[in-house]
C-alpha cells in the first residue's frame, strides 16, 4: 500500500501537464474519448480527468486512477469508493499542500465575486 500512496501522490496532478504541455492532437482525442465515455463537457475540461485517462495506458491499478481522478473535493464526495481507499489519502494531502481545504477556498472567492457585483 506504500508505494500505491508515493505513486498516486506523484501523479495526482499529471493532467495539469498535460493541459499546460500544449498538445493540441492529443488533448482533442483525449476529450473525444471522453465525450465517447458520456463524461461531462464539464468534467471533460477538468485535470483529474486528463490525468486518469493519461495513467490508464500505464497502470490498470483501481486505487492510483481513483486517486488521480478523485483529487478534489467536487469528485471525491459523491465517489462510490472503499472508506479506506488511499484516493481520501491523496485528497486529504492534496488540501494540505494547497494551504487551505478547497471547499472553503471556493466558497469564498464564490462570495467575493458576488460582492464585487
């Protein structure tokens, strides 16, 4: 279990690479694919998306691509996984290295932006 943890804690935030890369031939069958797959135009945009799919030609390993995929807050809720899936591990540093849990990050630049108005 060790190495999963180191694993997915290296590539939690691969996608945001690949997004960033530059690479618009496969950034555009990345999101054909996922479109295929029915996933959100919404979700489709999003890094963890990217990166999940990215490791997936690398590892059939569930634990690393649900952490990867299941990063942040907004998936890791609704997420139909083990209570002690190493993803809550990943999610739980994530919001650590950020500074801040995300959630009240969002909420609060959610009610800046309505004060600016």
């Amino acid at each position: 279990m060790n190495e999963k943890v180191i694993i997915s804690a290296l590539l939690h935030d691969v996608g945001k690479l690949i997004q960033r890369a530059k690479m618009p031939d496969y950034i555009s069958r990345l999101i054909s694919q996922l479109k295929r797959e029915n996933v959100s135009k919404r979700e489709v945009t999003k890094h963890s998306f990217f990166g999940r799919y990215f490791i997936e030609k690398y590892t059939k390993d569930s634990d690393i691509q649900n952490s990867v995929l299941l990063h942040h807050n907004e998936e890791i809720e609704n997420a139909d996984i083990s209570p002690n899936s190493i993803a809550y591990i990943i999610y739980i540093s994530d919001n650590i290295s950020a500074g801040a849990d995300r959630r009240k990050n969002e909420r609060d630049a959610e009610n800046k932006k309505k004060c600016e108005k």
